[in-house]
C-alpha cells in the first residue's frame, strides 16, 4: 500500500467512470468523471511501496482534520469558489439533498443554515471543498497524507477522502443523520453546553446534580452527561436545557471558568439521540464501505478503523456516544522524544480542531495550517505563529 493513494481517494468516485459498483444514489455531473479518471491515472502511473515512504522524513507527512457542527459560518465556501472541480461538488451535493447547498451556505440566513438538517450537509461539503483547494495549492499534501480524523459529522468527511466511502453515498448517509437527529432534538428541549474548567472541575458530579434538578422539576429520566472531551480541563455537556440552565447558574461551585451555549439544536452525543441510529444505521448498510487508504480514526475511542464492519458499527454508536477527540489527538501525535510532527491541516470552516490542538499539544499545533473557505487566499501553509487562533 502507498502513501500516495491518497490521491486516488480523492476522487472520491465521481460518476460512472470513477465508481466501485452499482448504486442507487445520486451522482455528480458527467463533467466530473474525468477528474475522477486523471487523478486514478497519476496515481497508479506512480510507483514507491509503503516502505519506501516510511522512510521519508516524518515532517512531510500531513494530517488532515475536518470539523463538525457548529463550525458553520454564513458565507463559507466563498473563498473556494475559484478553484477546480467545487462548483461541480456543490452542483453534485444539489442532485443529492435537493436544494441548493450552496446558495444556502454564502448567503443563509444564519438560522437556515444553524438547522442540524443544513448545517451537517454544508459543513460536510464545505470540508471536502476545502480539500479540493488543498490539493489545488499543494498536491504534496494529499499525497502525503497518512491519517484523517473528523469532529462528529467531519468523521463522514474524513472517510470520503480516505475513499471509504464515495461522495454522494457519504453525503446521502450525512442528509440522512442530520434529519434523524434535527426530528430527534425537536422532540426534547436539549442543547449542549462548552465548558472551560479547571484542574478541580468536578464534570461527573455536576451532571449528576443537574439530573436530579431536573428530577425536581418533574423531568423523567432527564439527560445530562460529558458529550465531547476536547482538551484537558475542556469538555462539551449535553442534555435537557433546564440541566444546562442549572449548570451556567452553578458554575463557580463546579469550578468552571467558563460556559458557553453551543450553536446547535439538541443534545447530541447522548442518548437524546437514539430515535436516530435506526435509520443511520439502514442507510450505512445500503453503502458501499471501503477500508480506509489513509488511517481514518474514529470518535467513539480514538483509534484507527481496520474494518468496513467497524466503520458501519462505530458511526453509528458515535450518535449517542461522546466525542473523544483529546483522547484521538494524543492517538494522532503519539511519537517519540525528538521527532518531527506532520503538517496539520484543518479544512473546513472555522479553526476550532486548531485552538484544541494547541491546548493537547503545543508542539503538533506549530506544524498547523488552516485552509479558509471564506477568502480565496494565495496559500494554505501559513506561519502557524502568524495564523489567527
């Protein structure tokens, strides 16, 4: 296996030339099957085992993290627009989800686009368009490419590059949790809660004491848990909004710096969501699940898919499971005293995957770049000293 068929991943199995088998889902225009054709070509004309590229130097691999919901911003995809073949991916995400993506994401209104139901396709979208302006700028970085990780929904983006997936079956599965889990947040108030804490933050114990205010209020089995580990002392809480309430009016007695409510309609990540597995999970199995080419690591324990079984299984437990991204970035960028660490890209809308690498580990996040979907911009390697955090 080599490195280097990253780029045959990426592409993505547009169109009928480009395709594994027979599908029933939507396809891109014809116009993109071409691409799909040069990219294959290039990189099986190339040659160079797995071994060889072993032996390069660590700092010229590349990572490649994708963000999840609540990253989306009106305007995203505008500083994309330019480059080849992303008038074509938005123009193939229409023919899926059936209305205009990207007239949804430049122009909104923000809470059109703030609906899990949008939000999920677009950032989704967003993320691989990003990749393609990437891959314009500095095709050595998809080649270099050895592992993917992606924030809750930016797990299904991650997989599309690594070619586990194609495009339109990834964003099908992708429409298909986003309107699983907006009809399940609407049935229960819920939200979820970024907190800052401190050393002495006592997370498991304030979930409890939030449950039985709920309880107090006449609130059956109410839910509040840790729902994304994101850096030490930093954690997501989701849950019913009255235990959220409870938790921002009592936060100096758990030790929390800082609340913040999240841009998102439920409590996701808990079992709020369980009304939404069963159709995930039906549409995963109508997929077409490749093994990764490039190590792709899953939310639900950090560790790296070896299985199309495990990729089907673990999406779909990730709905009501937390997101252990701290714990995916110590996985990520465990390595010896004194080597180098990958070039870090975060592609997709905002630099949240960067602010949390920055507080796991200082040393990975000055190899970080971001890759903006809002300016065109000239280049995506920036000083990661220089880049805005």
């Amino acid at each position: 296996m080599r490195v280097r068929v990253a780029r045959a991943a990426w592409a993505w199995g547009w169109g009928a030339g480009g395709r594994r088998g027979a599908s029933s889902f939507p396809v891109p225009p014809p116009a993109a099957v071409d691409v799909a054709e040069l990219l294959r070509e290039a990189t099986t004309a190339e040659e160079g085992p797995w071994a060889a590229a072993a032996r390069r130097v660590p700092g010229r691999y590349s990572v490649l993290l994708f963000p999840g919901q609540g990253s989306q911003v009106v305007g995203m995809g505008r500083g994309l627009l330019g480059y080849p073949r992303v008038r074509e991916l938005y123009a193939a995400a229409r023919s899926v989800l059936g209305y205009d993506l990207l007239e949804l994401s430049l122009h909104g209104p923000q809470e059109d686009l703030d609906r899990t139901e949008h939000c999920q396709p677009a950032v989704f979208v967003a993320s691989l368009a990003a990749v393609e302006k990437l891959h314009h700028l500095q095709p050595a970085v998809i080649e270099n490419c050895v592992a993917a990780a992606g924030f809750s929904v930016g797990e299904f983006a991650a997989l599309v590059f690594a070619g586990a997936m194609e495009f339109s079956e990834g964003l099908y599965a992708v429409k298909i949790r986003a309107e699983a889990m907006q009809e399940a947040s609407e049935a229960v108030p819920s939200g979820m809660l970024s907190v800052l804490g401190t050393p002495q933050s006592k997370f498991t114990f304030a979930c409890l004491e939030a449950q039985e205010h709920c309880k107090s209020l006449g609130i059956e089995n109410p839910v509040c848990e840790v729902s994304n580990y994101l850096f030490p002392d930093c954690r997501v809480i989701s849950g019913h909004l009255e235990a959220l309430q409870f938790l921002r009016q009592n936060s100096s007695k758990y030790h929390f710096r800082r609340t913040k409510l999240l841009p998102v309609s439920g409590g996701f990540h808990t079992r709020l969501m369980e009304p939404a597995l069963e159709p995930l999970a039906q549409v995963l199995k109508a997929i077409d699940i490749k093994k990764p080419l490039v190590s792709v690591h899953s939310n639900v324990n950090g560790n790296r898919y070896m299985h199309p079984k495990h990729i089907r299984k673990l999406l779909v437990q990730q709905v009501v499971s937390p997101v252990k991204w701290e714990q995916t970035m110590h996985t990520i960028y465990e390595r010896k005293k004194g080597t180098d660490f990958p070039k870090t890209f975060e592609v997709g809308p905002g630099q949240q995957l960067g602010t949390i690498l920055k507080n796991c580990n200082l040393q990975a996040w000055k190899s970080y770049s971001h890759v903006d979907v809002l300016q065109a911009g000239q280049d995506p390697s920036l000083d990661p000293e220089e880049s805005p955090q």
